[in-house]
C-alpha cells in the first residue's frame, strides 16, 4: 500500500477498448536516470491473510478486485507499446494460497513475454511458494522480492500471524530468489530482459509494534552484506482504522529517513552492524542526525584526515562525502596537494569544501571556526 508521504508519486489513467475501460494506477518510480512510470498493481486483492496492520486483511469492508492474467499482460503491453509505461511492478494479495497466486501472476508474466513485450518487470512473490516457482519466476523478471516486513521472527509473528514461520516461508524464499538469480548469472543467459538481472529486493514495515532500529540495522546488514541484496525498502506504519493496530502511534518520518541513511552507509560505504551499534541510544534507536556524523562523533580519533594518503574507505566516512566524491578527490589529488581550504575548493567547490572542511587536515588557518563546531559536535 502507498503511503501518504509516496502518494503524489501516484497516477491513474484510463485504457479503454472497443469493449471496457479500465483504470489503472501508474507509479513514478525513482530511477538513477529519473523518474521511471511504471504500472504498479496488484494481480488480486481479496486476501485470506489477517496481517495486523493491512487495508486489505482478511475480513475488511473494501472494494476487491482482480485481474484475470491475460487481461494484466494485454494492458500492460498496450501501455508500454504506447509509450505510457516502462515497465510493470505485479504484487498480489493471497486470496487462496500462495501457490494458486503465484501461478496466476507467472502466467501473466509468461502471456506478456509471449506477446513480445520486452519491458521491465517488478514481481513481488509470495511468502511459502516453491522453489520452481521461484526459478521460473525469475527467468521472466527484472527484479523481483519477497517482503519481510519484520526485521525478526517475533515481530513477524505479531504483525503477520497466519503467514507461518519468518525464517521458513519468508527467509528462505527470499533466499532461494537469490540462488536462482546468481545460478542465471552463472550460466551467462544472453536475453535483454529478465534472469533478475536488476536484483533482488525486500520491505519492512518499521515502527508498527515494539521494535527498535536495532534490529532493522542487524537485519540490513545481514541482507546487504550476505545476501547481497540490492535494495531494501522501509515503509513506516501508518495506523489503519479497522485494523487491530488501529490505535498505535505512526512511525515517525525521521525514523524511516535514518534507517534509509543507514541501510544505505552498510550497502554504498562497506560500514558494518557492529561499528554502527556504537550510534544507538540505550533502548536501540538511532539519533535524530545524519547517522554519519553520529559515527563521526563517536571516532572523533580518526579525524581530521590527511586527503593526500587516506585510502578510498577513510575519504568515505567523512561526512558530506559520497563514493563519486571520494573517488573525484582519489583523481583529483594524482594532479594536486591538498594542503589549504583552496586545493579543496578547486575539487569540491567552496559549500561542501567547507562542510567537509572540519574532518580534513588541512593547514588554513581559516578552519578555527570550522574545527571549534566539530569539536562542540554540532550537525
Ligand atoms: S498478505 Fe497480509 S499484507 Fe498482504 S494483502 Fe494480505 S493481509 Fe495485507
């Protein structure tokens, strides 16, 4: 389900045929190059699943809808051949079980690759589904998940009851997506589209019962870095009248904005769990401030550093600098000695050179001002 704060990145358009209309909800995904539209759906909404904090669990009055699988792939490839889309993103709610679903879902997938379409293809799996299911799955898709939606077993349980056990039918299913995308690789299929070779995926829900950042942060890292994982998705809850969950507080926006920073410091800059551990409060939240100059703060020993000798993995940890960044400066200095505030200007220009400027070694004397405010530790 959206929420409030993606809604805008929503729209709906309608395709009509000689004989129905139908509406259909066009998601602007983010993109390196931009914004991607793509038709995001569900394949079917009834659900016999009773997750705690779901719109459409079993037993809420609300509109339910379906689409028939050759009817998803028609559209679909009408709307990419008309240029409105670029692609599809498929979920599915499980109306009688995860195996009939996802049959329904690779039929649609397999109709469409049939028809020529060539296009990206999102697909969000069931929790539970067999392992041939997967494989075949992601012959046909781009990218594809299964979402977690709880960063450990006891959470899962509270927030998804009759999902059965985390480790078993969500883990592992996300694990074997995995297998079968590296095995693909392996045999260097040669095909433009599908063998998720856009990666794999997955979403928590953060903040609808007891937990702390903590254990999204463990589970992050154990993704990132063992599964190899190429993205991970928060959503912050958001209480929904009917829901047994109705009257707990939302997440807080930050929360779900620092765990992103987070998640994003152990996939793109190589930081570990344990090192970030440090940064948590006592009942494992994070702080309210770009986690990196939390860290930084905690190993104030390590700066400033001298940008003429730092290998890649120091540059990176000071905040204010990226991977792009880091590597221009690598570039940079073959050329130049980075001494005073106006060598780094010459490669960072002068607002994020004196943003960075209070973690580098550097002999200006104009910096006083600059190293007084780490030192007080102010953001
Ligand atoms: S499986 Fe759970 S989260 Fe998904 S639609 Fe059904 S009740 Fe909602």
């Amino acid at each position: 389900m959206p929420t409030s704060r993606i809604r805008e990145k929503w729209r709906f358009l309608t395709v009509s045929s000689r004989w129905d209309r139908s509406t259909v909800p066009i998601y602007e995904a983010s993109s390196p190059g931009g914004y991607v539209p793509l038709l995001k759906t569900l394949l079917e909404s009834p659900c016999r699943n009773d997750c705690a904090y779901c719109a459409l669990r079993a037993g809420m009055r609300c509109p339910r809808e379906a689409w028939e699988p050759e009817e998803i792939a028609r559209i679909t490839l009408r709307l990419w051949e008309d240029g409105k889309i670029r692609g599809l993103f498929l979920s599915s709610c499980v109306r009688k079980d995860p195996e009939s679903t996802v049959e329904k879902q690779l039929e649609a997938l397999r109709t469409l690759r049939e028809m020529g379409y060539t296009g990206y293809i999102h697909l969000r799996l069931m929790p539970g589904i067999s392992r041939h299911h997967v494989r075949e799955a992601v012959e046909l898709a781009d990218r594809l998940g299964v979402n977690l939606e709880a960063p450990t077993g006891d959470i899962f349980s509270e927030m998804c009851p009759s999902k059965g056990d985390f480790r078993e039918v969500v883990l592992k299913r996300l694990e074997w997506i995995v297998d079968e995308v590296r095995r693909a690789a392996d045999l260097r299929v040669i095909s433009t589209f599908g063998f998720g070779r856009a990666g794999v995926d997955t979403q928590m829900v953060v903040g609808a019962v007891h937990d702390n950042d903590e254990q999204y942060i463990r589970m992050v890292d154990r993704l990132y870095r063992g599964l190899g994982l190429r993205r991970i998705y928060f959503s912050g809850f958001e209480p929904i009248d009917g829901t047994p969950l109705e009257d707990n507080p939302p997440c807080p926006p930050y929360r779900e904005y620092r765990l992103y920073q987070v998640s994003f410091l152990i996939r793109d800059y190589g930081f570990k769990y344990e090192e970030l551990k440090g940064i948590l409060d006592d009942g494992g939240f994070l702080p309210n401030v770009d986690p990196k100059v939390a860290l930084a703060r905690l190993e104030a020993d390590r700066f400033p550093i001298n940008l003429n000798s730092a290998d890649y993995y120091e540059i990176v940890r000071v905040p204010g600098i990226g991977p792009v960044t880091a590597r221009k400066i690598i570039d940079a200095r073959k050329n130049l000695k980075i001494e005073r505030l106006s060598d780094l200007e010459k490669i960072l220009g002068p607002t994020l050179s004196r943003r960075v400027a209070p973690y580098i070694d550097l002999k200006d004397k104009r910096l006083t001002y600059f190293s007084k405010r780490f030192q007080r530790g102010s953001t």
